[in-house]
C-alpha cells in the first residue's frame, strides 16, 4: 500500500471499486460510492477541523472527488464554525438567504497511511451494513413463503440452513419435525416464520411444522391450488405423524381432492 492516498482530481478507478464491489456484495452502487465519501469526509475533518461541517462528493459519472465545507446562513451567530452571517454569506453569492447553506470548496488532501486504513475501514463496514439491511428488506418480504437451502451444521438439535448469498437461516428444534434427521449438505425447504434484524445479519427462523408449510407445498406441487381454481380453506397438522386439509373449488367439473392427491 502507498503511503499517501490523494483526494485531487478526477478519479474514475473509484468508480469501478464501485461498481465490483456493489456486484459482489448485491447491493447499489451509489450505497458504495457513499461509503467511499464517508471515509473521505472523517479523512478532510481530521485535516480542516473536526467540528466543522465538511462534506465530500464523488461526481457518479466521472469519478471527481470535491470537499466542501458547509456554514448555515443566519441572522444571528451562535457558532461561528458552522454558520455566517447573511450579510457575509450574500458578498460571496447575492442569491442566499436564511436557512441557506454556504458551500466552500476546499483544496483536496493527501490521506496518510493511518486515514487510508482507517477509510478503509469506514468503506467495509458501511458495505457490511448495507448488505445487511438488503437482506433483512430481503427475507422480511418473504415471511410466509418457502425458501431452499443446504444444511451448515447441525447443534443440539437447531439447524442452520444456507440460503446462499451470506443469508443464513435457523430451524429450531420446536419447529422441526418429531424424528427429522438432516445432516450437513441436505438440501431442505422450510417456512419462512420471523425475521429480526441483528447486528450481526438479520436472524432468520424457519419452520417446518408450521400448518401453512404444508399449504404452501399443496401450492407449489398442485397447479390448480396455484393458479386459484382451488381453494384451501383450512390445515390441520400433526408434525410427522399426519396432516388433513380441507379443499374447495366452485367449479363443479374439478375434483379438489383428487386433483391434490393426483386421482
């Protein structure tokens, strides 16, 4: 790594750390060039003044980095470090008036080794974080659907479930079914039952003996039931030992029943 990193000009490489690192991590590109300005405004801070309002921006088309910083127009000055007074701030541009913000440009800056690592960091974990709420946004959207995965492990008697994509999942004891064994590698479907969002990735739990699994599986496999021709009016299960749905189409040339049981 160099020892210096400089903030001046046109940097188009930037936005192609954008883009790989938006595709790899599914989320947006503007949610990466965004970080990129967060570590860039903690860098000019720590240069100009902490308690001054800087903020950078990176141009999404061409990649030029500019680092202003901001002062509030008032009438009255209560912090000079962050407002000006409206007679001062019309000198500079005729246009403003109170409650406006007065943008100052400032000269780029060279980033050291300590702010580039420290950037960086402020770069990875704001991609974690926006990873993160994508697939809390996700999976919360899907609470009620059926999801596939492929067994991680297996812990005392709770199974964690890979959804793919760094999602991860878990199946309780209590919603498993009586004497269902899985071992690392099965493939599973389970019903999405709750999703929390956690520090560390949204919590994921699944069911498989939830009554509308089976519901949804009778949809999935009966096309009559997923195109609407058929109606499921209510589930009874018992996990593992037996279950009983209730059936109903008004069309009286169809056989609900023998049309779920393949007759």
């Amino acid at each position: 790594m160099r020892d210096t990193v400089s903030t001046s000009g046109v940097r188009p490489e930037l936005l192609q750390v954008a883009e790989v690192a938006a595709r790899e991590k599914g989320i947006e590109r503007g949610e990466v060039i965004e970080a990129m300005e967060m570590a860039i405004q903690k860098a000019a801070r720590s240069k100009y003044g902490a308690d001054l309002d800087i903020r950078a921006h990176i141009n999404s088309k061409t990649g030029e980095i500019s680092i202003y910083r901001y002062r509030e127009v008032v009438s009255e000055l209560a912090n000079d470090l962050t407002q000006m007074l409206l007679k001062e701030a019309q000198e500079a541009d005729p246009e403003l008036k109170l409650g406006d913000f007065y943008q100052e440009l400032l000269p780029p800056i060279e980033l050291g080794r300590v702010a580039a690592q420290s950037g960086k960091q402020i770069i990875t974990q704001r991609i974690r974080d926006a990873e993160r709420e994508r697939q809390y946004e996700e999976f919360k959207n899907r609470i009620g659907d059926i999801v596939s995965g492929l067994v991680k492990r297996v812990e005392f008697g709770v199974v964690t479930v890979d959804l793919g994509g760094r999602a991860e999942a878990v199946l309780r004891r209590e919603e498993s079914i009586p004497r269902e064994m899985f071992r690392p590698g099965d493939r599973i479907r389970a019903y999405v039952l709750d999703v929390k969002p956690e520090v560390r990735g949204p919590q994921i739990f699944l069911s498989r003996t939830h009554p509308q699994f089976m519901a949804k599986l009778f949809m999935q496999e009966v096309p009559e039931i997923y195109d609407g021709i058929i109606e499921i009016r209510s589930v009874a299960r018992d996990p593992g030992s037996r279950a009983k749905i209730s059936v109903f189409t008004p069309d009286p040339g169809i056989d609900p029943v023998g049309s779920c049981v393949g007759v």
